[in-house]
C-alpha cells in the first residue's frame, strides 16, 4: 500500500509540476531551438473594431475616446459598438458619439457576449475584425501591430497581450495580476512555437471569413471563437506589443466568480474542441493538452490529492515530512493572503500568489459542478465597482 501511495503521489505531483512549471519551461526551450516565423507585412486592411457592451455607461466614452486616438488610418478603421441589452443609458452615450463615425447597433434583449460579436460581425465592413471588451485600454498602436501579421496567409487570428492594473482593490487584484504576466510570457513562446493556446476577449484579431457561427452559447466565447482558427489549420499569433489593460477587481469575490466561469466555460470548451485531442495533431495536440487540459481538468483535483496522500505518507520517508512541511507552508500563505487581501501587506506576491492559485484552482471545482450540473449561465455576471 505504502509502495502504491507512493507511487500515485509522484505521478501527481509530477503533472501538477508539469502543467505549471514543466511545460512553460519546455515550450520556452522549444521556442529558442525552433522558432517557427510568421510573416509580417506593412498593408493596411480595413479594420472593424468592435466593442461588445452591456451596461458599461461608466466605461463606454472612456473607451470610444481611447479608440478613437488609435493609430491606424480613419478612413480605414471602423468603430462598431453593439449593445446587448443595455438599460443604464450606454446606448445613449455611444450614439453621442455618432458624428466621429462611431456606429452603434443596438440588440433590445440581452442574449449574451458571443451572440453580440456574431450580430456585430455581420454588420461590420473590415477585412479585419478586432474585438475588444468596453472596459480595455488599448495602446496607441495596438491595431497596427496586430493587422501586420496577417499579411502571412496561415495566420487567421492574433491575440493581444491582457494586463491588470493592480494598483486598487484587494489583494487577489494582485495575485491576477502575477497570474497574468505568467499567462502572458507562455503565451509568446507559444505563439514562437506553432500557435497561441487562446485568445482573451480584450483584445482579439480574427479575419472577418473566419468568424464561426457553430455555437451561440460557449461560456468563454473569446477562446473558442480564437481555437476554432486553430482547429481549422491557421495559426493563433500572440503580439504581446499590442495590449489592453483593465483594472484590477476590487473584491476578492469577483475575481472568485470569474474565475469559476472560465473553468465551467474550459470544460465545455474541452468538449467541443475535442478535434484538438486528436494526436495526429501534432505540436498543436502538445501545445493544447499541456498549456490548457491539464490545467482545466486534471491538475486542480489533483493538488487537493496531494496533500491527502502526502498526510498518509508522512511516517514513511523523511522526504514527505519535507513535502508536507512545503505544502502546509504554501497553503499557509494563502490563508494569510486571504486575512490580508484588503491591507497593503496582502499586496506582498509571498502571500498574494498563492492566494490567487489556490483561489482559482478552487474555482476550477466550483465552475466543475456549475458546468456537470448545467448551471453556469452564457451571461457575463457583472462585477461590482
């Protein structure tokens, strides 16, 4: 027994050091041994650039303001915002802006975010469609460096870079922060390697012929909509030059439910993207199971496995003492990020990072039950201010 326990707690502890560690190790390696290139170019295709909006009157003229000072040539560049059943006045303030070639359409029933974007799609002109979420900064010449790459015909999607201003709000802010830099850096080698495992819904490229209408209701309709390019034979290119940034949460729950959205929205997306469990895939195959699957569906039920297992092993080998002690100590910091999450110390990344990868891989298990029991609903909940 004790031979078993051992061996199913260094195979656990294995693939959780894989998914986190391993993987973004090996990719990196592999990014620098055989680098594959896309093409960039200097064209400048038309471009919608739509923004998706339910009750944003707090953000919706910061954003137009902020699209249109963008970089790109106006008579090229268009502005569409859609909004899906809006009743705070959002509609109002984007049609104010009319007069600078700003179009709105307006959805009278709110039916979801990726429902928005497809209406929105068949309304807009570019050959180029850039969504981005109505509370994203972009930078000025975001479009510029995300519409280069499409000059390479095997590239059908290109992903900006996602930061969170952690400046207010408690310390999961932070930890997601951290989190996000994390993403980012796997993200680029990736991309150098074959293609992006994904695109955040901030700030997206896709060419217009490509956007899918399969499914009206994916949960995270951002990665889908992006691994639908992949799974149809382009390439996901991740410019981390072009980036939006959003605040930070300010309350440890919102973070909480977002984070139990995308996991009950990873494990629809696992099933409907089964093409790519395929390995005859190849890298894509490699690239998919490591940096997302085994994140989503396999590592956060295997840490709580870990420490149970461990707990059994403790009397065995001096190691597992060691490891337990690791464990506790980890775990004990996140507590403490918790008690902390509204002061300054709770800003230190000693206690924030562990806070916010506990939190996110518990999460993992309430978005798990949300998505088997079927009651994680399409529609975006809105976080408080």
């Amino acid at each position: 027994m004790t031979y078993a326990a051992e061996l199913v707690f260094w195979l656990a502890g294995g693939v959780i050091l894989y998914a986190y560690a391993g993987y973004a190790l090996l990719v990196t390696l592999l990014a620098h041994l055989r680098p594959r290139s896309a093409r960039a170019g200097s064209d400048l295709p038309p471009v919608s650039l739509i923004v998706p909006a339910y009750n944003e009157s707090a953000w919706i003229a910061r954003k137009l303001e902020n699209s249109l000072a963008l970089d790109y040539p106006r008579d090229r560049l268009e502005i569409l915002v859609i909004s899906s059943g809006s009743d705070d006045g959002t509609e109002a303030v984007a049609q104010g802006y009319a007069s600078a070639g700003v179009r709105t359409i307006v959805q009278p029933a709110r039916a979801g975010k990726e429902a928005a974007m497809q209406e929105a799609a068949r309304h807009a002109r570019g050959e180029i469609l850039v969504f981005t979420d109505a509370n994203a900064i972009l930078n000025r010449d975001a479009i510029r460096l995300m519409v280069r790459w499409f000059a390479d015909p095997d590239v059908g999607c290109v992903a900006g870079e996602k930061r969170v201003a952690a400046e207010s709000g408690e310390s999961s802010g932070a930890g997601e922060g951290a989190y996000w830099l994390y993403e980012s850096t796997v993200k680029r080698f990736d991309s150098t390697v074959g293609s992006a495992m994904g695109a955040a819904g901030e700030l997206c490229a896709i060419r217009a012929e490509l956007m899918t209408a399969r499914e009206h209701d994916n949960i995270i309709e951002d990665f889908v909509l992006s691994m639908r390019v992949v799974e149809a034979g382009y390439r996901l290119v991740y410019e981390h030059g072009a980036v939006a940034t959003e605040e930070a949460s300010t309350r440890f729950e919102d973070v909480f439910e977002r984070r139990a959205r995308i996991a009950a929205g990873g494990f629809q997306s696992i099933w409907r993207l089964r093409s790519l469990l395929d390995p005859r895939r190849g890298i894509v195959w490699w690239q998919y199971v490591s940096h997302r699957v085994l994140r989503w569906a396999l590592a956060p039920f295997l840490l709580p496995m870990l420490v149970i297992i461990n707990w059994s092993l403790v009397s065995a080998r001096p190691i597992y003492r060691a490891m337990l002690l690791a464990q506790v100590m980890f775990y004990g910091a996140a507590v403490t990020g918790w008690w902390l999450r509204r002061t300054a110390l709770g800003r230190l990344r000693i206690v924030a990072f562990p806070f916010f990868f506990s939190a996110a891989n518990a999460a993992v298990l309430v978005g798990c039950a949300r998505f088997v029991t079927g009651r994680q609903s399409v529609l975006w909940k809105r976080t408080r201010p």
